[in-house]
C-alpha cells in the first residue's frame, strides 16, 4: 500500500498474481482484478492513517526539479518491465546535467 501511496502508481497484475504465499500470509490481498484490497485488509487504522498520510513522490519534489522527479519515477517504477534498468538510468539526464540551479544556490 505504501508504494502505491508514494508512486501513484498501481501494483501491475503479473506481480499480484505472483505474490509469494509468505506474503498473503501477512495479510496482503488482492481482489480478483488483481487489485490490493487496501484499506479492506489493513491491520489497524494507525495503519491506515499512516500510509495515507505519505506523501506522493509527484507532489513532494519541487516543480523545477522534474529531471530529478522523472529520475526518481524510473527507479522506483512498480512494474519491473517498465523500471529503469542501471545502465538506462546511469544514461538518465538527470545524472548528466548541472544538478543546482542558480535558484538553489541562492536558497
């Protein structure tokens, strides 16, 4: 739940399907799209509360700093298929540009 939460993104059916039975075992369900089932099996409310208030990646990293955001996004891609593999992310322009701008330095 958390890395939907955080992401914005949706745990892709593949991977429900696949979950390992140690897993389920925890609590974690998945309905029969192959959605997670969250708050609906969520141990506590605290729980619930906490993932909520997460923030989502999109609307934490500052506007200017999309580069750094779509960097971000790739690595932390849910669906292994679409994720950023080392070598596409060490080719990722974020890691080949100035990384401060004249705004930061002035901050």
């Amino acid at each position: 739940a958390a890395i939907e939460q955080v992401t914005g993104l949706r745990i892709p059916p593949q991977m429900a399907n696949g979950v390992a039975e140690r897993i389920l075992e925890k609590g974690v369900a998945f309905d029969d799209s192959s959605r997670l089932l969250w708050p609906e099996n969520a141990e506590s409310q605290r729980q619930v509360e906490h993932v909520e208030q997460m923030p989502v990646l999109h609307e934490f990293v500052l506007d200017r700093h999309h580069d750094f955001l779509s960097f971000l996004q790739g690595l932390l891609q849910i669906d292994p298929e679409k994720r950023l593999s080392p070598e596409r992310a060490l080719r990722h322009p974020f890691l080949h540009k100035e990384c401060l701008t004249e705004v930061d330095r002035d901050e």
